[in-house]
C-alpha cells in the first residue's frame, strides 16, 4: 500500500493543480524544475525523519547523496536536446521516486 501512496500524492497533486488552472511539467525545463523542488522535499523529509530517529545518519547521508547525484543529473539535462533530456529526467525521476518510496516506508 506504501508503494502506491508516492503516486497517488503525485496524481492528487496534479490533479489539484489542473483545479487551480496550474499544468503539470511539460517542457524539459519545467520537468527539471520539478525534479529540483522534489529533491528538496526529500531532503527536508530526511532532515524531520533523522531528528525523529526514524532513520539511522548512515541512511540519511545516503538519500542526501542520492539526492544530489539526481540534481546534477538534472543539471546535465538542462544541456542536451529535449529527447536526451526527457530520457535523462526520466532516469533522475526514477530514483527520486525510488528515495520517496523508502522515506515514505520510514514513516516520511
């Protein structure tokens, strides 16, 4: 059930998105831009869960460290054509989805 609750907070949010008139990420860049804000998200999630003690240190500077290794991932997106930037942003999505999962099975 925790594997599904990562996609159904994305489809909530974009759903309450196209209700205020707001469009989900289209464009490579808009895409990279949500990657960046969910990083951070994940980031602050990892801050409340290691305070919490419901992550060991070791964990937490894992997903900071996958976290960043997905911005520069998405940084290097931001340089190639739109079909290598969708390909790269996919990937960089993947494991962001992969961090939310975990944090979300944490407690997160």
């Amino acid at each position: 059930m925790r594997k599904y609750a990562a996609t159904l907070l994305l489809l909530f949010i974009v759903s309450a998105c196209a209700q205020l008139g707001l469009e989900a990420p289209q464009t490579p860049a808009q895409k990279v831009a949500a990657g960046y804000a969910t990083a951070e998200a994940i980031n602050r999630s990892t801050t409340a869960l290691l305070n919490g003690k419901k992550i060991s240190s070791a964990d937490a500077q894992h997903v900071l460290d996958s976290t960043r290794s997905a911005r520069k991932g998405l940084d290097i997106a931001k340089t190639l054509d739109p079909k290598a930037a969708d390909a790269k942003i996919q990937a960089q999505q993947a494991v962001l989805k992969a961090l939310q999962d975990y944090l979300t099975s944490k407690g997160g």
